[in-house]
C-alpha cells in the first residue's frame, strides 16, 4: 500500500457516542473513549506520522490532558509537579522507582503511586465518562528525558514545569498510557485497565479501533468485552491465543499470561520466499512504522535491506494458528518508502527475533484484547455512512470536534 503523508500539525480530536456509568468505579456496561488522532513531526529527521492520545487525568486531578495511547507502553507513566493540574492529591506514594525507557528513547524516572485514573472524550473537566477506583499503579515521573538526544535538549521535565501548557512528549503528550501486556522488570506498573474491576456480565478486556491511516475521526477504545463482541469476533474475524509465559502471570488472580516484550502474538512471517516460523509479534499502536528487531540473530537476509530499512518491493505476511485451529492472516503489506504506513524499519536492539507491527497493523482494523480468555482478535472494522454530528471545536485547536455512532456488529447481550 502506499499512502501519501499529510502534513498538518495540530490535532484532530474526535468526540463520539459514550455507553457506560458516569464516574463508573466498576465496567458493568462497555464504556466507548474516543481516540485523538495527531500528526507529529520529527525536528531531527522532519520524517511525519500519526500518533493516538487519550484524554486523562489522575487521583482528584480536575484538568485532563492528552496522554499518548499505547498498547506496546509498559503501563501508565504521566509526567508529574507538585501544580500539575491533572494530578490530584489522592494517590498513595511509596519508595517503589519507576523507571522505563521506550524504543523511541523517551525515559519516565520516578516513584511508583497507587491511585485512580479518570477518562474523558475531550479536554474539558465536564466531559469525564470514567473514573477507576484508588488502587492503579502509575509511574509519577518526576523526570522525562530522550536518551539519544544531547543535553540540554533530551530532558524534556522538568524543563517544562515552568509552562504547564508545552506537553514535554512528541509537542502532544504529557505521558504514556500503556497497555502493554508485558511485565515490567521489577516495577509493578501494569496495564490500567488490566486492573480495573469488570461486573456484571461485562468481561475484562477492551476493542480498540482505529481509522485508516489519514482518517483523522472515528478512532476508539471500548472498554468492557460483551458475549456478543467474543462472538463477534469468532465468526467475523480471526481469534488468536496470547502467547507468554504461563508460569509468569500477568496478574495471580487471572490467566493473563506475561508477554516477553509485548510479544502478544506468535506468527509465521513471510518476507518475498523467506519464511520464518515463530516469530513474535507486538501490536502496538505507540510504534508508528512496522519494526523488527534484531535480524542480526540469523533472521532477515542482509540482501532484503538497506540500512535500518526493508528494500521496497516486498510482500510482508503475518499468519498465525487462531483458536479453530485454522490459518488465518494478521498483517500484510508490501514495504515501501512511506514511513508510519509501508516503510518497514530494521532495529538491532538485542532484543531477540521479533517484529513490532506497530500502528499500521491497526489502520481499518478492530484489535479485540480478550484478558478473561487470554485472546487477542482481530476483524476488519466496517466504515459507517458518513453521517458525523458536529459537536464543537477543540479547545486550544482549530480542528472541529465529530460525534458518530460507535460500530458494533451485533448489540450488546
């Protein structure tokens, strides 16, 4: 596929339909967030992308603020000041660091709290739809910095505490809310939502669907899974098993297993004639351009890239063994030069043979987490007739606000 980059660079903020109890403590109905969707531009190298954000605050914090969303991120990091309005004063602190470095080079230092979070559909207090209970763990981080930039440059915070209105993260983010199914080392900052409680009817778990590249309304989180969404996502699309560690669980008290770097799935992958069996991959919408890791380890033919990229011209597959036993795909394309659409990076990390599919495997697609069954599906979304609601202007930003009809296949049971 090869898409054309846009160039714009203020965000476009999508406001949509939202089921679920106002400042919920439990998901007892699935709660719809919607997604922003923003173009960043990177000064070092003016290459362009797309990122997603959530609209976040934690404890008793009255100001939300935009939070990358990030399913590859290990938990929820936010940057931290003592008048950081979108912290309240209702976390409980410990001595417990909180440290971890991103393939970006971006780095949270700080101390572990346990808290609550809340979610909202825009940058407005009033639009609050979710608020968890007191007892998430969050990386509080006190300092934010890029390790491959060169001083002063790469501290981003507390640099910024001054002028609480720069997101110190890509010009947009004031943290990273990661899901992540990986566990972190020896912190114990996990997926959010992972430890959020789920009640009646309502299984753990959540769908994020994202537009097509250069769609910039309609992407979503639905947290909450219904037995018609598992069915869903049987008959309509291909339902994978989480591949990890079952001896190492996510959580004691569930049957989530620890995914070696995020690696949620495993696959079969195809590059032109070369196919190479049980390679790990990580959806992970924080990546913007498919990435794999460490072909220096016997993997990838020195003569199928150039550079820190795979030649142009190829057909990449990803197949795996769904949970009928049968073969089905999960991501393809043909490698291009388009980076955050076609382009397929190469990373000697040391990290092992594996590929991080990144946002693009996402582009058109509802990814289904299944935590209560240790699933993960994925369907190709359904586009709505273009029947969007204008709702308002964003604040802060001149792009206009849509409301539309969260998709489902069938209704809820």
């Amino acid at each position: 596929m090869k898409i054309a980059l846009f160039s714009f660079l203020l965000p476009v903020i999508l406001i949509c339909s939202v089921s679920g109890d106002i400042h919920a403590q439990n998901v007892s109905s699935p709660i719809d967030i919607p997604l922003v969707t923003v173009t960043y531009t990177n000064s070092a190298n003016g290459v362009t992308y797309e990122k997603l954000g959530i609209w976040a605050s934690l404890g008793t914090g009255s100001t939300p603020q935009l939070f990358e969303f990030d399913t590859g991120g290990a938990g929820f990091y936010a940057a931290y000041a003592t008048n950081s309005p979108w912290w309240g004063s209702s976390d409980v602190p410990s001595s417990t660091p909180a440290f971890n470095t991103y393939g970006s080079g971006i780095t949270y230092v700080g101390t572990q709290v346990e808290t609550s979070f809340s979610l909202y559909t825009n940058g407005s207090a009033s639009s609050q739809v979710f608020q968890s209970q007191g007892n998430i763990a969050v990386g509080m981080a006190t300092n934010i910095y890029n390790i491959y930039g060169s001083p002063p440059s790469n501290e981003l915070w507390p640099t910024n505490v001054s002028n609480l209105n720069t997101p110190p993260v890509e010009s947009y983010f004031y943290g990273d809310f990661g899901l992540s199914l990986n566990n972190n080392g020896s912190n114990s900052i996990l997926n959010a939502l992972a430890q959020l409680n789920y009640s009646s009817g309502i299984l753990p778990g959540y769908i994020v669907h994202v537009s097509p590249y250069g769609v910039t309304n309609g992407s979503y989180i639905q947290i909450g899974l219904t037995a018609s969404d598992i069915t869903n996502f049987a008959s309509s699309g291909s339902v994978f098993p989480i591949a990890g560690q079952t001896t190492n669980l996510f959580f004691t008290s569930t049957t989530i297993p620890t995914c070696t770097n995020g690696q949620a799935i495993t696959a079969t992958m195809q590059i032109g004639t070369n196919v190479f069996a049980n390679i790990g991959v990580n959806l992970d919408t924080g990546t913007p351009t498919p990435t794999i890791h460490d072909p220096s380890s016997g993997g990838v033919p020195t003569n199928q890239y150039s550079g820190n990229s795979l030649n142009s011209g190829l057909a990449l597959t990803l197949s795996a063994t769904n949970t009928n036993g049968t073969t089905s795909s999960v991501f393809s394309l043909t490698s291009g030069t388009n980076y955050g659409s076609d382009q397929v990076d190469i990373k000697v990390d040391g990290k092992g043979f594996y590929i991080t599919a990144g946002i693009p495997a996402f582009y058109g697609n509802d990814v289904m987490y299944n935590l209560a069954g240790g699933t993960v599906g994925i369907i190709q979304s359904v586009p709505e007739p273009a029947s969007l609601t204008l709702l308002g202007i964003a604040a802060g930003g001149v792009a206009l606000a849509y409301g539309r009809r969260i998709f489902r296949k069938n209704p809820p049971a």
